[in-house]
C-alpha cells in the first residue's frame, strides 16, 4: 500500500503536534503560589458566573487557585506574585463580564492563618464550625 502526498503531510503534522503538546507540558510548571488576593467582583448571580470567573483567572498565567462566593460577591484567588499581580487579576474578571476590584492583599500565610487552609486546593477548614454532625 502506497502512502499519498496527503497522508504523508497528514503523518507530519500529527506527529508535529503530539511532540508539541509533550514540549509544552514539559516546560509548563505549576505556579508556586506565595500570594492571595480577595476580588470584590459584582453581577454574579449563579454557578455559571462562577464558572466563568474561575476559567478566566485560570487562564491567567501564575494562578494556582480560584475560589467564587456568588453570594458574598468574594473571588479569592491564589497566585504567584512574580507572575501576576492583583490588579491584572481584577482586570481579567472585569474583561470577563463581571466588574470586579481589589479588596485585599494577603500572603499565602496570612491566608492560611485566617482561613485554615494552604493554597492549594486541599486544604482543611480549621476545627469547630456550627457543632453539628457536618462540621466535626
């Protein structure tokens, strides 16, 4: 069976794009989160707006973590300060639809201190809570 002029620039660009994506996920690292930035961010009304925050921070390079409080209009995200900063953070969700500013600044530890969690996703919530079942 002979291989066409098609197949074989078919073969090429395949095998281009597989050693591609293994260069990229080579050279790409996860952040090194050392920092936390509370966004004030105004008309989320849903699960959905909150899916849309958290993919636009993610994308952002530098971002570790992202958690959305539609209720409290709180986003949190956890971030490597030399790769961001929380102004362009607060950009990347205004450019999302949804305006957004800085609320606070913290250091990851200050942000484990308040929160009982470590920034990286797995975190546990500190002991106690409303001493019912659910929370020991």
């Amino acid at each position: 069976m002979k291989i066409g002029r098609v197949e074989k620039i078919l073969i090429a660009l395949s095998v281009t794009v597989v050693l591609g994506s293994f260069a990229f996920a080579f050279n790409a690292r996860p952040p090194k989160a050392d920092a936390v930035v509370v966004l004030k961010t105004l008309n989320m009304t849903c699960g959905s707006c909150a899916g849309k925050i958290e993919q636009a921070l993610l994308a952002t390079p530098g971002v570790a973590e992202v958690k959305v409080d539609v209720e409290s209009a709180q986003v949190i995200a956890v971030y490597e300060a030399q790769a961001t900063n929380p102004e362009a953070l607060a950009d990347a969700v205004t450019a999302a639809g949804f305006r957004s500013g800085v609320a606070r600044k913290l250091s990851l530890e200050q942000y484990r201190t308040l929160t009982g969690q470590d920034g990286s996703g797995q975190g546990q919530p500190k002991k106690g809570g409303c001493g019912g079942s659910c929370c020991n």
